[in-house]
C-alpha cells in the first residue's frame, strides 16, 4: 500500500470518529450534545404578597423574565371567591402557555390547597404521594397540615424523558420535616429515568430533613449561602431543586430571584442544569 493510499485511510478514519464523538450513533447511542433545561421552584404563598394582595403579576414577570422550562410552586391553592373558583396554577399555566398539574394536600375554607407544576412540555402519569405524619406532631402542634409529593412523567425529546417532582414538607415540627424529607428520599431515589426535584424543604443544609439528599442527589445550589427566605439570614436556604445522580448532567447556573422581595415569603430559586 502507498503513502497516498494510507494518508487517505487515515483521513477517512479520523472523520468517522469524529462523527461518532460529536454525532453518536443512531443505533441508540446518546449524543454528546447535552439538553439544556432551565427550572424554577417558588414557594408563592398562596397567590398573596407581602401586603396580602394578589402576587401573580408578578409571579408572571418572573416567568417571563426567566423563561424556565419546568417550574415548581408550593403553597398554591384552589378556592371559592364569591361564587367564584379561584383556580391560581390554572390561571398561570393560561397567562403562559404551559402545560400544569395540581396536587391538593388539604382542604380548606372554599376549597383546597397544595403544590403544582408548570411545564413547557406535555405532562403524562401524574402521580400524587401523601406524605406521612405522626398523631404525636398534629397533636402537640396544632398547626401540622397534610402534605403530599406530587410528580409527573414528562418527554423532553425523542425517547428521552424525566420525572419532575415537586412538595412542601412541614416545616412547624422538626421530627415530621426529616420524616418526611426521608420518604421522598425512598420513594424516588431507585429511580432509573432522570429525577428533578423542587421542594420547599424548611431546613437548612445542615438540618436534619437535607440529609435524605445528601449521597444519591445533586443539590444545584450546593455551597450557596443566599437566604431564600424573605426574612432570613445567610443561610437560611430553605428552598432547593436536587437532580437525582442516576445520570449524566452538570449544574451550569444556579441563583436565588431577590428583584421581588415583597412576592412572597420565599424567594424563587432557578437552577439551569444539562442533561445528556
């Protein structure tokens, strides 16, 4: 074999792999290319701001400033306003065109309250997980409500889909709050598609109820020391969207939304991750 013959070989090799590396194969094999997705969990307060006027103007802003592809609320509800149903998850996924899924955790006074999700991708088997409590925290603490996880499957693109999860633990008794952190913990963490979670946890990093996330999760915002409660101090991180470590991703952007401070209680927390 000549010289040109095999100058030529070689070429044609390195232009194959570098097809396979920067392509994949379409035998299955998944592409270097990774998918960008952009999350948003947001403790809105039951549609109340500071003044206790209605905050979803705002909340809207912040959507369209921010543009997540899935976001996470807790503290969201459904009630009767003279004669009325006051649906607040339904009137922001039409304000923006998402697609929306509400999980009720109790009812109240004209009807119930609980967690949602919007999402700019169709939503398929929504499941909803009540959260176990103890008679011993309703009893000595009265202000103990029910709670529940509420997640549904989604398909980002062809053939590849995840979960987006999304709950408010208790935050009045301590024991209940790591109770509860630890059931989320086992009902998702053997997972074999992709999980995200946004949860208002109402503990620090170095409290009990985040050490159920601690070995098999991704906390985006890990060594932050930005407050997301409006009345904290550095470091009361009580807000956190945790990405499952069954799969290959990177945190490329995290932050705590202060523009608004008078929106809620809670500050919205945005994490931009890549998945592949």
């Amino acid at each position: 074999m000549n010289r040109s013959v095999r100058l030529i070989l070689r070429d044609i090799c390195i232009f194959l792999f570098s097809t396979f590396i920067f392509c994949g194969k379409v035998d299955g094999v998944t592409p270097v290319k990774p998918l960008e997705l952009k999350i948003m969990s947001f403790n809105i307060q039951y549609g109340n701001d500071y003044w206790g006027e209605s905050n979803l103007r705002t909340v809207l802003t912040i959507i369209e400033e921010e543009k997540p592809h899935l976001i996470a609320f807790q503290a969201v509800d459904s009630v009767e306003v003279n004669g009325r149903v006051r649906h607040r998850l339904k009137q922001l996924a039409l304000q923006t065109g998402m697609y929306y899924s509400y999980g009720a955790a109790e009812e109240i006074v004209g009807g119930t309250q609980g967690v949602g999700i919007l999402s700019r991708f169709p939503l398929s088997k929504t499941q909803k997980f009540a959260l176990p409590d103890s008679p011993s925290a309703t009893q000595s603490t009265p202000t103990v409500s029910p709670r529940v996880l509420l997640c549904t499957f989604l398909e980002y693109a062809m053939g590849r889909g995840l979960r987006f999860c999304c709950s408010r633990i208790e935050y009045a008794a301590g024991v209940e709050r790591a109770i509860q952190a630890a059931y989320i913990n086992g009902l998702l963490n053997e997972s074999i598609q992709p999980v995200i979670l946004g949860v208002d946890l109402g503990a620090r990093p170095n409290e009990q109820p985040y050490f159920s996330f601690r070995k098999k999760w991704v906390d985006t915002g890990k060594g932050s020391v930005l407050s997301t409660w409006a009345e904290g101090t550095p470091g009361d991180r009580f807000d956190y969207i945790f990405v499952l470590d069954n799969a290959r991703m990177r945190v490329k952007e995290y932050k705590v939304i202060r523009r608004f401070p008078e929106a809620s209680d809670h500050f919205p927390i945005v994490a931009t991750i890549e998945l592949w």
